[in-house]
C-alpha cells in the first residue's frame, strides 16, 4: 500500500491479520457494511508507518486523508460554539 508523509510516498507492505478482541470484534477499525476490508487494512499501514497501532492515538479524520492521497490537508471550522 502506498502512503504519503509530507507529500513524499512509502509503499509499506502490510499481511492481512488484524487486531481483534476477545469477543471478537475488531479492536480498532471495523470491517465496512460491506464487507470491504480497506478501512481496516489502511490503518494497519498508518500504524506500521508510525511504529504501532498506540501511536496512532491522536489525529484527525483529514490527517488520514493526507495519507492516502498526498496532498495537504486544511481543517475549516464551519461554526463558532458560544461557550
């Protein structure tokens, strides 16, 4: 898989076992309604690309973005909360 970090791509090599809990149930990423395992697997290379899955423990939808595609990433703040 081919990811981007400040524009500059790493292809990262994942295999496809994912985390899951006792329960089983994923332990982070869900499998999509459609059965579609890219969520999943996509985040498995962000974590492998940062050192492990408790490095990924902050960020942001539009971070993730940066990542798959390679180009910057703005946060627009639509509305101002009054507290």
């Amino acid at each position: 898989m081919n990811i981007y970090a400040l524009g500059v791509p790493y292809t990262i090599i994942i295999d496809d076992y994912l985390p899951f809990k006792q329960d089983g149930s994923h332990l982070f990423a869900n499998i999509g309604y459609d059965q579609a395992l890219w969520g999943p697997l996509a985040e498995k290379a962000i974590a492998k690309y940062v050192g492990n899955y408790w490095h990924m423990d902050v960020g942001q939808n539009f971070d993730a973005v940066a990542f798959l595609n390679g180009g910057p990433s703005y946060y627009l703040e639509h509305w101002k909360s009054n507290q």
